[in-house]
C-alpha cells in the first residue's frame, strides 16, 4: 500500500497510471469520481491487487470463496467499491487477495441504532469484529426491554460480525436513569432477574457478550457497580461469554460530576474483560458549550 499526494494537474487515470493499478478501482477505494477533479494535496490510498477474479456468469460472493479457499468476509474487505452487498457483475474484478500482507491485528466495535439505514450498516459490518445494537434497557421490574435489533444481527451474521448485547441504565422513556440503574445495584432480586434476562437473550440471539452502560450514578453506587459487573463476568465467563464495560472520559480519579463519580476506573477494570472509554461525550459537552 503507497499514500499518494495529489500534485497540481494529476488526475486519476494519470495516478493509476503511475502505480499500474485500475483506475476505477483506485477511484472507489478512495470513494472520488473516476473522471473527477481532485484537490491539490489531497491523499489517495494505493493498493496493489495480487489475485484478481473476473467475474463469470452464474458466479456468486459464495462460490468465488470457495473456488479460492478465502472467506466472502475477506471478499467484502478486499472489494470496498461492492458496499457490503452481494450484487456482481459479469466482467467485474473481484480482488481476491493483496500484494502486501496484513500488519497486525485489531478488534473494532460499532454502536447501531434500530432505525440506522440498511445500505450503511451493510457497507460497514464487514469491516468490524463487533456490532453493539443500541440498546437493552431495564424495565421497572428489572428484567430487559425489549430492542427491534433482527436486522441489525442479520446483517452482523452476514457480515462475520460478533454481534453484543448493549446492557444501559435506559428506561421506557428512551433515557439513562439513576434510579432504575441504584434498584438493579441494590436491590439483589431485581439483579437476579436482570441477569435470568440477559442469560436467556444471550441464547436466543447468539450475543458473544454484553457490555455495560450505566450512567449517571451518585458516586455512593460505585463499589455496587463494580461488584455488579464482577458478578457479570463470573456468571457469563463460566458459559464463554465477555463483558465489556463503558466509561464515559475522565481526567482524573476524582472528577466531579454525575457521569464520573461511580466509575472507578481501577475497580471496573478489574471486573471486566475490556472497557470502552466513551470519547463522543467530549464532543456532547463541546457542542453543548457552543450552543449554550
């Protein structure tokens, strides 16, 4: 792979043409119009393909793994330009594999609303080890709400996505609660029940894991918090599942405020097997400055 800074005059036949590579390709790896203007100092991607398939009649995502003993995963990743969807075009070029190997590993995780638009989360979901629907909330009973989540799961399944079961302190009105999340925390029969709840949906819709999103707790629940999701990894690690935990951004231990005082980073984080810090609530807090 070579980064190519665009210079005064280039086009992307002329940039396809110095590298050898396609230039439609080149194009819709870097989403740019084929035959359109490119910006002084813009910076394009350029792949090299090793294995390249030209698609015949009657060939499917299914069968062109097959015949190369590849993934239809490893076919959405290396064919940016297909958008997730299954769709081929006789004399279209499929890249099987690339020159440069890959460097490295990494896990990336999705949040995704119920109502996201399909052709986006297909696009995307081949691209992540995790899909997180957003999310199960608690009832004031405390078992789990329920979440219109089947496309969002199919498309993981599809996608070779693991999909995760978003546990929140969310309610019925669709926003974090305090006191729903201090009666789970506390109240030790409304956790067992909260825990039959996950146990049986973790089954039914083949979850990988759950993480944990409860927010604005009075700094009092913090150890019930944490002793909270260290009964969560017990109780889910024994049957192979993981748990994350969420933590919106602190700069300090003792930062004051709603949404830090109960996460203790040290305690959950030695509760859970990952935590995910919740960087976006930066960009809340600025933009609400800014409206403010």
């Amino acid at each position: 792979m070579t980064i190519h800074v665009v210079n005064a005059g280039e086009s992307v036949d002329s940039i396809a043409a110095k590298y050898g590579v396609d230039p439609f390709r080149l194009a819709a790896d870097n989403e740019v119009p084929a035959g359109g203007a490119l910006a002084v100092g813009q910076t394009l991607v350029i792949r090299f393909p090793k294995l390249v398939h030209s698609v015949r009649a009657g060939d499917t995502l299914t069968s062109i793994a097959t015949d190369y003993g590849v993934t239809v995963r490893t076919l959405y990743q290396n064919n940016w330009s297909l958008g997730g969807l299954p769709t081929l075009d006789v004399g279209m070029d499929i890249v099987i594999s690339y020159q440069e190997p890959p460097i490295g590993s990494a896990a990336f995780n999705g949040y995704a609303y119920p109502f996201i638009n399909h052709l986006l989360l297909d696009s995307v979901t081949p691209y992540l080890s995790y899909l997180t629907p957003f999310t199960y909330g608690i009832t004031a009973e405390g078992t789990l709400l329920p979440l219109q989540d089947d496309a969002l799961l199919l498309s993981a399944r599809e996608h070779g996505a693991r999909p995760v079961l978003h546990l929140s302190s969310y309610t019925e009105n669709e926003q974090f609660d305090s006191a729903r999340a201090t009666m789970v925390l506390t109240d030790e029969a409304a956790q067992n029940r909260l825990i039959a709840s996950i146990e049986k949906l973790m089954r039914d819709k083949g979850f990988a894991g759950v993480d944990v999103d409860f927010e604005f707790l009075p700094a009092a629940l913090a150890t019930p918090y944490a002793e909270f999701l260290a009964r969560l990894h017990r109780v889910f690690g024994a049957q192979g599942y993981f748990v994350w935990a969420a933590l919106a951004p602190k700069t300090s231990s003792n930062q004051p405020g709603l949404l830090y005082e109960a996460h203790n980073y040290s305690s959950i984080a030695s509760s859970v097997d990952a935590v995910l810090l919740m960087t976006y609530e930066w960009g809340y807090t600025y933009l609400h400055l800014c409206y403010k």
